[in-house]
C-alpha cells in the first residue's frame, strides 16, 4: 500500500495547523502573523546591512526609498508613491574609509567627518602637530604646518558636535594658508557622533578635512607627542558632492478604507539617517522604519479592509530638522481634520512601553494594550494619562501634526536600552537590536492602527 496519502494528509494537517483559524478575530489573526511569522529582523538586515546609513539626500536613501515601494507594492498596499518636497545637495561617502596612526605604532583609529564637509581624495597622510592657540605658538610650528593633521588638545563634550571653545580665528585662517591637511579632534567619550548643519547645508565648509576621533585615540595621540616622539596619522575619507542637488521626499503606501476612505490612521517613521563610519542608521531609525513596513505587511495580509485608510509613510529629512513631516503637513493642512491619529517610531530598539494621552482617548488604548500585555507578559505598553493633548512636542515627525492640533503619539520605549550609546554614533547598528522587542513593537503598533482605524469615530482631541 502507497504511504503517499498518509504523508498528502500529514502536509495537510501541518498545513491547519499553521494557519490562523477561520473562527479567529481579526485581532486573532493579526497578532498570529505579526508574532508568529514576523518578517522583521528580515527587513531590518536588508535596509541597515545591505543598503546601509541613509543621509537626506544620499544615494543610499534614494536605494532605501526605491526598497520599501517595491515592498509595499509586492505586499498588495495601494497608492505607493514618492512625494517630492524639495531638493538637498547630493552627499556620499566612498566605501573603504579608515583613520589610522601609522607612526611609531600602528594603531586604527575610529573616527567620523559632519555631513556635506571635504574628505581627502585618498589615502592623506602627515604629521601630527598639536594646534597652536595664539601667534607666538604659531610662529613656533609654522614650518612644520605644510601637509601636517593640526590636532586639538580640548575634547568636544557634550551630545552635540559643537565646540566647547571658539579657537582664535587669526590663528585658524592663518592654519589653512600655511597648506596643512586638516583638522583633528576628539570626543570626550568613546563615542563618535556625526551631525552636520541643520537645514540646508553649505558644502563649501570647512574647506580643509576636519575629522573627530574618540576620546581614547586622542590620548594616545597626544601622549607620543608629549615625549617628543614623531606622530604620523593617515586618513583616507572620499565624499563625493553631486554635480546638481537630488530630490527628496516622502514614500506613501495606503490600504484605502471601506466605508470612510477620506479619513486616516497614520503610521510613520523616519527612513533617513546620518551616516558616520561605522553607523548602520539602524536604530535611529532603522528599526521604526521597519516597524512601519511589518505593520504594512500584517495589515494588508488580511482578508478584511478597515473603515477608514490606514496610512503608512516613512519620511526623510528628520535629521536636518523635520523637513519631510513638516513639508507633508503644509500641503495638507486642509484635510488634517479627517486624521484620526498619528504615531511616530523613532525611539530606538525597546519595546512599545506606551502613549501619553487624555482620557477620553484613553480607552482605545487601553483595550489593545491588555491584548499586548497577553501575548508579551512583561513587555505592557501602559497608558499615561494627560489633562490635554500638547501644542508643542519633542524633536522627532509628530511635532508638526501636534503644532496643528492632530492626536500626534510618540512611543515611549522600555528594555533598558541605552540610546544615548547609539544615537548618531559608530554604534548604532544591527547587533544592538533584540527581535523580540522588535516583534512587540511591530504586534503593538499594528493593533493599534487596526483599531483605531475601525473605530466609531475618529480619536476625540481632547
């Protein structure tokens, strides 16, 4: 007898077993395909290990835009676009980059160059000199300036990259005239961070090379040139200007509603990052942009279609200063009123911890969030309740919509995770990340929009 039925009805019984049952709620079957057949950490390797830091205005951004369209389409999302809102000078950094001391230790050095600043053609090698901070210091190494690396003895502290001094401007003009090969500073950690200018940048400054180490590279700079021993580093940092600025933009996939299309849940991210060696762009803000594309992908898995269009968009220009949500809310401000919510993914790989909001849009809340706190015991998103929504609100793409009145939610995060480690530096990448708190996230968020988006009536604003 032909074993070939029993192994046709083993395959089948595998098959059911699989599949959400037919009897299942929709929140059933969300959260078995969201928890259970999550596509996540796939997305996530994609965009931060194949396509990489996506700069406002970079090449890899472009890639990363191009990317997530032909998901959204191949998922079956609706209306999948790109919408221009301007153009940014085109920034790239050549693959291969390094910094190293060379003499008289071999020793690699981490390292990062602000955005839309020169590089080196190539590999630029020189001495160090420490930085002359009056005249009569600069008459004392003039001579020894030409094709030199200047390297200043404060430390930059602080998040930002801004100096805790000003140098004397004489000294600095007279620097660059004397042919040296640029700058080095340091850090006041081991941490890295590359910004650049807010807004539009000015890429024809600094005009020499001007590179940041960490803290500890510096010390060990300096100590050499202390006991007068000759100190020799090497960097090698090509960025690449396009001949004409690029367009950027905002990607847009919808699944329309059925009965109040003209009404919008909105769930977004911002896809760009900042690019400094080393950096994935993975948390800040990778791992939203992925949240945003799982949700996506669960959503429109299903048979069911919720009343009102469920929005999904993943902006960019967030680092220079929240062009792309800003850009999206002036052309439409006269429909912001059939927007039932906003939320916002920027916060880093922890688990949704929750929303602050009133307590008429409490409710909503609360009925996902026991649903989430069932199938991930311990990782509860909680709800905090607030007498008003804000006017005004933090740094990242809901501030635009809160500006105008819009129920606009940034998730709070838990896990412990420590984001001042990664934010804009040489850490921020995939290693970081736990999936399972990735899952929460992409479970929770996708709850919620459902929801709301199938809610009685829009979120009430008060």
């Amino acid at each position: 007898m032909s074993h070939r039925p029993f192994r046709l009805l083993a395959a089948a019984l595998a098959l059911a077993a699989a599949l959400p049952s037919l009897s299942a709620t929709v929140d059933d079957r969300i959260v078995d395909e969201a928890k259970n057949r999550s596509q996540a950490m796939r997305h996530l390797s994609h965009l931060c290990q194949k396509i990489g830091p996506r700069l406002t205005g970079s090449e890899n951004l472009d890639k990363a835009s191009r990317w997530a369209m032909d998901r959204f389409r191949a998922w079956g999302l609706k209306n999948v676009r790109f919408e221009p809102y301007g153009t940014m000078p085109g920034f790239d950094r050549a693959p291969g980059a390094y910094a190293r001391m060379v003499a008289p230790v071999r020793r690699e050095l981490e390292f990062t160059a602000m955005a839309w600043t020169v590089g080196t053609d190539g590999p630029l090698r020189g001495p160090a000199v420490v930085a002359p901070t009056t005249m009569d210091e600069l008459l004392a190494v003039k001579d020894r300036l030409a094709g030199a690396w200047v390297v200043y003895r404060e430390k930059l502290g602080g998040r930002g990259s801004g100096q805790t001094a000003q140098p004397n401007a004489e000294v600095e003009e007279l620097l660059d005239k004397a042919g040296i090969a640029g700058r080095v500073r340091a850090t006041s950690s081991e941490r890295i961070q590359t910004h650049g200018r807010p807004g539009r940048p000015d890429p024809s400054k600094p005009q020499k090379p001007f590179f940041l180490v960490r803290s500890s590279d510096l010390d060990a700079i300096l100590d050499f040139l202390a006991l007068g021993t000759p100190v020799t580093l090497e960097f090698n940092s090509v960025h690449r200007f396009s001949k004409e600025d690029r367009p950027i933009g905002n990607v847009i996939a919808e699944i329309p509603g059925r009965e109040k299309s003209e009404e919008a849940v909105i769930l977004s991210a911002h896809l760009d990052s900042w690019d400094g060696p080393g950096s994935q762009g993975c948390q800040d803000n990778g791992t939203g942009s992925t949240i945003v594309m799982e949700v996506a992908r669960v959503l429109a898995s299903l048979p069911e279609k919720p009343r009102r269009t469920i929005r999904f968009i993943l902006w960019s220009g967030e680092e220079q200063g929240l062009l792309g949500s800003s850009a999206y809310v002036r052309a439409n401000e006269a429909s912001l009123d059939k927007i039932s919510a906003v939320f916002v993914e920027d916060a880093g790989g922890g688990f949704d911890a929750g929303v602050a909001c009133t307590e008429k849009q409490a409710p909503l809340f609360r009925t996902v969030f026991e649903r989430v706190a069932k199938e991930f015991p311990g990782l509860a998103p909680e709800v905090r309740v607030v007498d008003r929504m804000p006017t005004r609100s933090g740094g990242s793409d809901h501030a635009p919509f809160v500006a105008k009145g819009v129920p606009a939610f940034f998730w709070r995060k838990g896990g412990g995770l420590s984001y001042g480690l990664i934010w804009h530096t040489q850490y921020d990448r995939i290693e970081q990340v736990r999936s399972d708190y990735l899952v929460q996230a992409c479970t929770n968020n996708a709850l919620t929009v459902w929801t709301l988006a199938n809610a009685p009536t829009l979120l009430p604003r008060e």
